[in-house]
C-alpha cells in the first residue's frame, strides 16, 4: 500500500504543506464516511424489501450475494492498476460514481432482475476500497500504516451506523424508495467532498514492487484471507443477510431493524480503533482470537433470543468481534508486501474475501429454506470460531 513519501511527510509536518494535507485527510475522510453511508443506509431493509419482490429465501440471498460479484471480479485488477498508475485519484472517483448509479438502480427496481443488477452496481463501487484504503495510508509515513487503517475503518464503521440507524425509519416514515433515493444524495455528497483531497505522493514504484504471483502467495497474506473469507461468510449471512430476517420474524419493525444494525455496527466503531491497539500489546493471534470468541459466541445466540432489545445485546458482542477481525485482517494483508505492491496485496486479499461475501448468502439462503434460520447462525458461528485456530499457525504469530 503506498506510503507517503519522505519527502512529503516532512513537508506535511514541518512546512506548508501540514493544513495542506490536514485538509486533504479531513476530505477524504469525510467522503469515506459519505460513501458508506450510501451503500449501507438501505442495508437493514434490503431483504425485506427483496421479500416483497422474489417468492423464496433463496432469491432473497442472490439479490444480497450479488454484492459481492463485482468484487471478487474487480479488487485485484483495481488492486494491480492503482500500483502501476501515476494518478490514483480517478480510480476512487469512479467507484464514488458506481455507488450513485446503484442506489438509483435499487430506487427503481421493479423484480428479482433489476434488483440483482442495482445491488451488483453497488458492489462495483464497493470493489473500489482498495483504492480508497491504499490512497489514504498514503498520507501517512511508512511506520503508521496501521494506525491509518484503523482510523479508517473507525470512519467506516461510525458511517455505518449512522446509516443503518437512519435507514429503518426512513422507511417507516417515507416508504422504501426513498431510502435508495437518499442513499443516491449521500454518494453524490461523497463525490462533492473528494474534491478537496489531494493525491498523497507514491513511493518509487520500480525499487518496491513485485510480481502479482507472488504478492498473492506470501504466507501472511493467505492465511488474512482465508480468514476474511470466514469473516465475511459469517458476516453476510447474519449481520448484512438474515438476521433482519430474523429480527422480523420475532416482532421487529422496519425501525426497530435499524437499530439492531446500528447498535452493531457502533460496536464495531469501537473495536476497530481498540483492536489495533490490543494487536500492537498482547500481538495479533491473541487479539483475532478475541474477536473470533466474541463473534461466534453470539452468533450461537441469536436463535435463543425472543426479543427485539435481546437481539440487540446479543449483536453488540458480534458488532465488537467483526469489527476487530475485520480492521486487524486488514492491517495483517498490507503488512505482507512491500510499500510499492500493498495496494496489489489489498487488492488479492479483498477479492478473495469476497468469496466469502458471494458464498454467504447463496449458501445461508438455501440452508435457511431446507431447515430453518437457526441454522444460518450456527453455521456462521463454527466458520467464526475457525478464524481463531488459524490464529494460531505460526505466521500470524510472527506478524
């Protein structure tokens, strides 16, 4: 993942150019927390609101999976491109733009079809976080990489639950629609904000980067991703996929969905600052095995919870457990590729993640019809609590 240069890092600290890039930070934040909270204000209604459109669970996790498609296809290629291009800056304007042409999709969509179609336009656009990831560690010297992938992720998370609390009552107030009409605004502001940060300079290219064969089998890297594909497979099946199913089905209003999301999602916020700091004291096998315990734990609880407000309880532990895995995975995938490849390295880990993501759904959508919700979440639970045995291996304690 590009660092900032030396050159640039001392001129943001000591010259001219520190508002310069203070402002540039502020921006790109502030169009982070803009995107994500474009393609996940609709989240906590999305399968109810599918519901209304398919006849079957099934389709419902397909509407959901195809989230997933453009990225497992895209992050790699984005991943190698953004190491090779002088101006990076293009690449996560395009994905800001996807995210607008989405939103507008899911707004009009009017079958399983167009679903489909608007909801992939959106994972193209979330293929784009390999830009955004790697574009904004390079604001930041060499050594603070993971500290800027956490406050990153900080951003998105609390984006995430601002949108998720804000998207349940947008629909009781003003019907579904409306929801992927404002999620369209929200993009369309993230665009507005990206236009006041500016490039970080990229290391020397020719010195640092490798070949994509052997970015993507560095050891470190493959055992983050296999672990992200359970991290993700979990998380799609419940948190994004059929946990507002469930929460429907034991009396949750559209309201109420949103706040379970949010309440999630907030604890997240807070495990993806806390985690990097737990990593860098007791290191990164007990830190993802911490996450892994409080992520499978309560997922083995969700089909025990009768209640709305204990579903609630319940989702704070999993909210903490996600967002640590999630934010310490991503720090352990830059870790495994010098400055010049990371963005290359970023790009394999997350398109793999992806499976993840894509498998998710279509598997738990089935399993959800054959047998019975219940069933989702303890299967979600085993692949969570199987992160922490790879933890284990030995290159993710020398990490």
């Amino acid at each position: 993942m590009p660092e900032t240069h030396p050159d640039c890092a001392s001129r943001s600290e000591n010259g001219a150019q520190g508002p310069s890039l203070r402002r540039s930070r502020a921006a790109f934040l502030a169009s982070t927390f803009l995107f994500w909270a474009a393609l996940y204000v609709f989240v906590p209604i999305l399968p109810v609101y599918a519901e209304t459109m398919v006849d079957n669970l099934t389709m419902v996790g397909v509407v959901i999976a195809s989230y997933a498609l453009p990225q497992l296809l895209f992050r790699i290629p984005i991943g190698v491109y953004y190491d090779a291009a002088q101006r990076r800056k293009p690449i996560v304007v395009l994905s800001v733009a996807a995210a607008i042409v989405g939103c507008v999709g899911l707004a009009l969509a009017v079958g399983g079809g167009t679903l489909f179609l608007g909801r992939a336009m959106t994972g193209v656009a979330a293929a784009g976080w390999v830009a955004f990831t790697t574009f904004f560690t390079g604001y930041y010297p060499a050594g603070r990489s993971a500290r800027a992938i956490g406050t990153l992720s900080a951003v998105q998370q609390v984006s995430l639950v601002a949108a998720t609390g804000s998207g349940g009552f947008l629909a009781d107030e003003f019907g579904y629609q409306a929801v992927f009409l404002v999620a369209a605004v929200l993009a369309a502001l993230a665009l507005l904000a990206l236009a006041f940060a500016r490039e970080p300079a990229a290391p020397p290219r020719e010195r640092t980067r490798v070949a994509l064969r052997d970015v993507a089998t560095g050891p470190l890297l493959i055992a983050s991703s296999v672990m992200a594909v359970l991290l993700q497979f979990a998380a799609f099946s419940s948190i994004f996929g059929f946990i507002p199913s469930y929460g429907a089905s034991i009396g949750a209003s559209n309201s109420d969905l949103g706040v379970i999301t949010m309440v999630t999602l907030a604890a997240s916020a807070v495990a993806a600052v806390a985690s990097v700091r737990v990593a860098e004291r007791f290191g990164y096998t007990v830190a993802l095995c911490l996450g892994a315990a409080l992520l499978g734990g309560s997922l083995l609880l969700v089909p025990a919870t009768p209640t709305p407000e204990t579903l609630a309880l319940v989702q704070v532990a999993g909210g903490l457990g996600r967002g640590s895995l999630q934010t310490l995975l991503m720090a352990l995938s830059i870790r495994s590729a010098p400055p010049g490849s990371r963005a290359t390295a970023m790009g394999v880990y997350q398109a793999v993640y992806a499976i993840g993501m894509l498998a998710g759904p279509l598997v738990s959508g089935a399993v959800a019809d054959s047998l019975d919700l219940g069933s989702v979440f303890r299967l979600s639970a085993v692949l969570a609590l199987t992160i922490a045995l790879i933890a284990l291996h030995r290159v993710v304690r020398r990490a």
